[in-house]
C-alpha cells in the first residue's frame, strides 16, 4: 500500500497525501489509534465512505455459536468476536445544508498524517460542496496513553471563498451498520447490533450512552464533553436516543473565521459494576480529562512518547523504507500493550475485527520480547492476564483429562474458542510459550515481587501439564505425542521438536523456581518428588533427528513424508489452505510458517552451529510462508547461520506486512506480531541478540545494503546501546550500573565510563539455500 503514490516515505511518520478510496480499509488499519484500552481505527470523522468502521474496548465481546457438523466431547460450545463498541469518533459537518461527504462536490486536497513521535493523527482537507461553497477542515486525533479512558478529536472548519452557515454534529452511536463479514448467518445473527440499550443522556454539551451485551452480559459506557469555540452568533443542543446521543453546533462562519470544536470521550466496561457504578466511572474520567483540557492531553501524550522513543528507538542506515517501518511496528506494539492491563493483546490489537479479536500464543512468542526490553511494565500486565485465567485454563486441562493448566490456542478472555481442534486444542505448545515469555521478563527486570506472585503459579501449572501429557517410554525416554506445533500444515504430531524443547525448558523453570521459592511452591502444592519428575522428563526428552540426512525433524518421522509437489502448484494456489485439503498437506513436508526454524532461535541452546546451518537450509526448501509469522523467524535465523542477503528481504516482508498489504488482508487490522517481528529481525536478526539465563549476548553483523544499524534495550534497569557498522559494534552504557554482556562468545564489561567497541567478524561462506518454486522472498534492492 504504501508504494501508492499517495503514501510517502517518511522517517517520523505516515503520510497520505490525497485520499484513495480503494484502500480506504488498509488506511483505517495503519491510521488507527489505540493505547491497548480504547482502540480508534482511522475512520474519517464524518464517519462516511468508510472500509470498516471500528471502536474497541480491549475484551468487550459477544458470544456466538460455535458451527460443527458433528459434535465432539471436549469441543468449545461458543465462540467470542470483539464487537464494534459505541463510537465517539463522528463529527458530521453541514456546509450551507450541504454535508460534507467526500463523494460529492469536489475534493480538492486530503492529507492525513500519523505523527510516530507525538501520537497523534492529523486531517487537512479542502473541499467545495456541490453548491460552490469552499471550505476547510482540520482536525486531529488521539487516543490517551496517560489516560487510559480517553480518546479525543480537535475539529475546525473554516470558509475560503465566501459566508456560510455551518452545521456540525458530534455524535456517539452504538450499533452501527457494518459490513457482512460472517458467512455462517447465525454467527451473523449474534452480532447484529449486539448492543442492548440500558441508559442515554444529553444535556448543555455532555452526552452518554449506557449500553450492555445480550450473551456475554458485558455493561458498555461512553461519554463526551465538548468545548466550542467560534463566532458570538454559535450556537448549541443536545439530544439522545437508545443508540445516539447527539451535540448539534450551529454557526454562520465569514472568512478568516473558524468554529473549532474538542471532543473528549471516555470509555468504560464491566462485567460486575452496575449501571450507576459504570456511569459514574466514565463521568469521573470525563471530568479528570476536562481538567487536563486537549492541549494538556497532547502535552502529556508528547512527554508519553519522548520516555518510550528514548528508551525504544531503532535507527536503520542506508533503507528508508525500513527506517520508517520499524518505527511504525514499533508505535503500533507500544498502542497494543501500553495499557491492556491485565487484558490480553489482541493479534491485531485494537485496529480492526481480524480473528475476531483473539489472543493466540503470537502475543508471547513475538510480541512480549519486544516489549519485555522496551515496555516491561506491559508484559508484567500481559502475564499477570494469563495468570487470571488459570482457572479456565485448569478447567480445560480437567476436561481433557490431564493436569496443570491447557491455555487456549485462540480467545478473548481466557476461554477456548477454536472450533477446530488440531490447530486449537492440540497446539499445547501455546503453554511453554507463555513459559518463555514468563522466564524472560523475569531475567531482563529481576522483577522479584512478579516472581514471587505470578511467575510461581505459572510455571509450575504449567510444566504439570507436560508431565500428564507425556510419557517415558521402555528405554527411559520422554515423548511428547499427538501435538500440533507452530506449523500449522502438519498437526496431531509426535514429538514436535518446537515443543519438546519449549517444554524441556518450561520443566527445567519450574524445577528452578520452586527450589528458589519453596513456599510458594509448597502453597501450590508441589513436592520434592513432583519437582525431580519434572527435571527427569526435561533430560529425558525426545529430539527426534535423522542421521541420515543429519537435520533435526520437526517432528517424529517427519523426513519420511512425501515432499509436497511444489513445481506443481501454481502461484494462485497460494496460500495453500484455501486450495487444498487439510488432509492432505498434513502428511506431506510442507511449512506453512517456521517451526523447527522458531525452534533453533528460541532455543538455540539446543544445536551446534552446523546443526543450525544444515536444518535451515533443509526447512528453507519446504516453507511457503502461508503465515505472516514466518519472516521475521526466517530473517533471524538466516542472519545466523550467515545468508545475510536473505535474512535482509525476509525483514523486508516482516516489516513491509500491513504497510504493503502483502497478504491482502490490512483491511481487518493489522499484524501486530509481524509489526514486532520487524523489531526481532533487526535486533535478534542482524543484532544477533540472545537473553539465556542470566547472560545477555550479541552476535551482530549487517547485510551489504545497511550501512548502520543502532538500538536499546533495557536489562536489570540499565539502558544499554549497541550500534553496528560493516566492521564494528559498539556497546554503550547510557544509564545505569556496569553490565557483563556477551560479544561472540567473549565477556565484556560495560559501564557509563567504558564503552567497548569491538570487531565485527565475516560470516562463514555457506550455500545459499533455496525456497519452493516462486517462494523465495522479493529482493529488497
């Protein structure tokens, strides 16, 4: 998308330079505003023409049927779609009784801009109504990281060529008409205006709507205030029904004259609080908003995102095109996460209704290492939200007849909610990543008092799964069967390498942090002997290999399947799923996203150097990247093992995902675990950053066409640099107390006083492997 003329590449922004109602859908995606509570997409104010209109609250969702042709014990009964949440965005505007509606009269100049370093979305426009009357309207948009309940909007019109009289209506609106998207009618049926009205409210210029859900029993509230300026003769009412609450602001306006109107809205949702509990909730933070005022909220947004660029910021030399994407994957990470507080991030955040909201096990895996290094407070939240659904999650484990804790493979509040069990209930891998993600933020933060009150109960619920899931076989061997690893072309597997060794891990945490907090083990109930069968399953594990090849498998005779026939399948029968049979891709090689290859980066522990070499380039050959997923794992591991040209056009699909729509799909929202893989590319890619224990190490090296590549993490407290070049890296202390990293396997000691600059070694010359017919990655240059 963002090769359309329209689109400019900027380093500090997004920039649309006339408005394309062909991808009206993909912008309201990559305009969105979100702070992880209240997400805005990047519909224009008048709320008309529009691709999907979207206002979200992070876990407001309605239940639905879940369709089976035959019913099975054990499968989820009802399924959970975010829902379109009342919409405090619209501000309709008359010209002379003319309304402004970009499809008529004519538009002479739009321009839209997502400013990355202040958060805020800025509209021009110049438009002459069908009746010749010119005017003017800006506006500018936000969504509140300081205060979590607000979003607002600035709007100003004013008349070019002559007087005219100016209507604007600023509304909010429950249950707007959306597009079918549903092809099942009954699912449609469930989320047809799936707001019930309960209270709505206008009066001087405040406006609210009560709202609550039919199925899930969710109470919904938004309000509004306004501040108007504009001529003496301006005048304003109110008035409010079931589903629309409305300020109408009336004005005769002169040239040179402007009315400007700010909008303040807040949100709020329960499932406990009564009406008058959540009425007062969304009042009280109407009124902490109105304190602060717009530019007191653009001041505190602005003070929000200098701390984060100056702890967060990735500097790429020598592609402007990746410059500006990585800082737009990291803007769009930071609005999924900063303030979900003990609520899940969404696969597409807040920016669209794209797997129907859920949370999947992308959100641990890539999402949470960015932010664990950026934003650590977001994923102290984020796991202390799988922590509160551990009671659905043992409840599930029960049902399927195993102990510890099954968490769901895709949901909305900690329920499963895949109707199609191979991929859903089968992929226990989704356990181990939670696992990972737990025992990394406690290693970066020492975040003892987390320790202590979460990371306990969930690794120890966790590893009892493994135990009950798993056997030992005759010669002492753990395995691990009838699992579906991240690969969702192969499913009900034995011995998926990616989840042995993600479970080995989560066994060996849980062993090490009961020792270490016997109490709070003890109040779980583990024992000596429950912690010593956790450690005997982790040695014993089984990583399936063939000799004869001398590759790992992705799974237990994995190498013995027929290769797929890929000089057989044409270009339009990608992506494969929607082509073929799940039958028969599952007992074929062929990857649909990296597997074995996420394998040996998150648990490179595991393989020697060559080991890693040769199964990468034995899995390049079988992976069709059906999955937005696969790049960023492929452009790690690639940069690895030494093809770094490779590594360089997989970062280019990561990060160019949503900006390019390269799987047709931005219209529903955008990928947030692509967005943060573009981050995990350069910085574990070309960074050759790896966090395992206690020791913190780098491998860095560039592709020919990055001239410079500089970033920072936080570790224990400290802000450590590290800046690359073709033949150096340099690691710099910028705050905190001397750190011993790792540079090529050599310790070095960093402080304030002592950065280290160090050579940067040539890769060792290997093959370069090669993809399916017409799947190798479009070359950045």
């Amino acid at each position: 998308m963002i090769t359309h003329p329209s689109f400019a590449v900027d380093p500090w922004s997004l920039r649309e330079t006339e408005l394309n109602l062909d991808v009206l859908p993909q912008s309201e995606s990559v305009f969105a505003l979100s702070n992880g509570h209240v997400g805005w997409r990047g519909n224009l104010d008048e709320g008309e023409p529009h691709g999907l209109p979207g206002s979200y609250l992070n876990g407001v969702h309605e239940l639905r049927p879940l369709p089976y042709a035959e019913a099975g014990f054990g499968f989820p009964e009802s399924g959970q779609t975010v829902i379109n949440v009342t919409n405090g965005k619209i501000i309709r505007l008359l010209v002379d009784d003319e309304p402004f509606d970009l499809r008529y009269g004519r538009l002479r100049s739009h321009e839209r801009v997502l400013d990355l370093r202040t958060g805020l979305l800025h509209r021009t426009c110049v438009w002459t109504s069908p009746a010749g009357c010119t005017v003017q309207v800006r506006s500018t948009r936000l969504v509140s990281f300081t205060q979590r309940a607000i979003a607002a909007v600035a709007y100003e019109v004013e008349p070019l060529d002559a007087e005219v009289r100016v209507v604007v209506q600023s509304e909010l609106v429950a249950n707007e008409q959306l597009p079918t998207a549903a092809e099942d009618p009954r699912v449609a049926a469930a989320l047809e205006s799936p707001l019930q009205p309960e209270e709505d409210y206008a009066k001087d210029r405040r406006l609210r709507l009560v709202h609550c859900t039919e199925r899930s029993g969710l109470r919904v509230a938004a309000a509004a205030d306004h501040i108007v300026t504009g001529p003496k003769s301006t005048e304003t009412s109110a008035e409010s029904g079931s589903d629309v609450a409305r300020l109408t602001v009336t004005s005769v306006l002169k040239p040179g004259q402007a009315l400007r109107v700010e909008k303040l809205v807040s949100y709020g949702w329960s499932g406990v609080r009564s009406l008058p509990a959540m009425r007062d909730q969304v009042e009280a933070a109407l009124a902490a908003a109105r304190s602060t005022g717009w530019q007191g909220l653009v001041e505190q947004q602005r003070r929000y995102l200098d701390d984060f660029w100056g702890r967060a910021d990735v500097e790429v030399e020598g592609d402007a095109e990746i410059q500006q994407a990585v800082r737009f994957a990291l803007f769009h990470v930071l609005q999924a996460g900063a303030r979900a507080e003990e609520r899940a991030i969404p696969a597409k955040g807040l920016t669209g209704s794209g797997y129907d909201g859920h949370s999947f096990w992308d959100t641990e895996t890539f999402v949470l290492p960015l932010l664990t290094y950026t934003s650590p407070d977001a994923v102290a939240e984020a796991l202390r939200w799988r922590q509160s659904t551990l009671p659905a999650a043992k409840e599930r484990a029960a049902q399927l007849g195993l102990k510890g804790a099954t968490f769901p493979w895709r949901t909305v509040d900690g329920q499963e909610c895949s109707a199609y069990w191979p991929a859903g209930t089968a992929a226990f891998h989704v356990n181990a990543d939670v696992a990972d993600a737990v025992v990394r933020y406690v290693a970066s933060t020492g975040d003892e008092v987390f320790e202590r009150e979460t990371a306990v109960e969930l690794l120890v619920e966790t590893a009892r799964l493994w135990l009950s899931l798993g056997h030992h076989d005759a010669h002492g061997r753990f395995h691990i069967d009838g699992v579906t690893g991240p690969d969702e072309y192969s499913a009900v597997a034995d011995d998926n390498t990616y989840t042995n060794l993600m479970a080995q891990a989560n066994l060996r945490a849980a062993a090490d942090i009961v020792e270490r907090h016997g109490d709070q083990g003890a109040a779980l109930g583990v024992d000596d002997e429950e912690a010593a069968a956790w450690r005997d399953a982790a040695e014993a594990m089984t990583v399936p290999y063939n000799g004869t090849l001398e590759v790992h498998e992705q799974s237990a005779g994995y190498t013995g399947h027929q290769v797929w026939d890929f000089p057989g399948t044409r270009p339009d029968q990608y992506p494969l799923l929607l082509h073929f049979p799940y039958f028969d891709l599952y007992r074929k090689q062929v990857v649909k996203q990296a597997d074995l290859v996420l394998a040996m980066f998150l648990r490179g522990d595991a393989f020697d150097e060559e080991q890693k070499a040769r199964n990468f380039a034995y899995y390049e050959a079988l992976t069709v990247r059906d999955s937005s997923l696969s790049a960023c794992c492929q452009a790690i591991m690639a940069a690895e093992v030494g093809h770094l040209r490779l590594a360089y056009d997989y970062l280019g699909e990561a990060a160019l995902m949503d900006l390019k729509d390269l799987e047709n799909n931005t219209r529903d929202g955008l990928h947030i675990a692509s967005l943060a893989g573009t981050w995990l590319a350069l910085v574990c890619g070309f960074g050759g950053m790896r966090h395992r224990e206690e020791t913190l190490s780098f491998a860095p090296r560039l592709p020919e066409k990055l001239a410079r590549l500089a970033f920072t993490v936080l570790v224990r407290g400290r802000r450590l640099r590290v800046e690359i070049t073709d033949s150096v890296a340099t690691y710099t202390m910028v705050e905190g107390a001397p750190l011993e990293v790792s540079h090529y396997g050599r310790p070095i000691t960093v402080s304030d006083k002592s950065p280290q600059t160090l050579p940067v070694p040539a890769p060792a010359a290997r093959p370069e492997p090669k993809q399916p017919p017409g799947r190798r990655p479009g070359h950045r240059f």
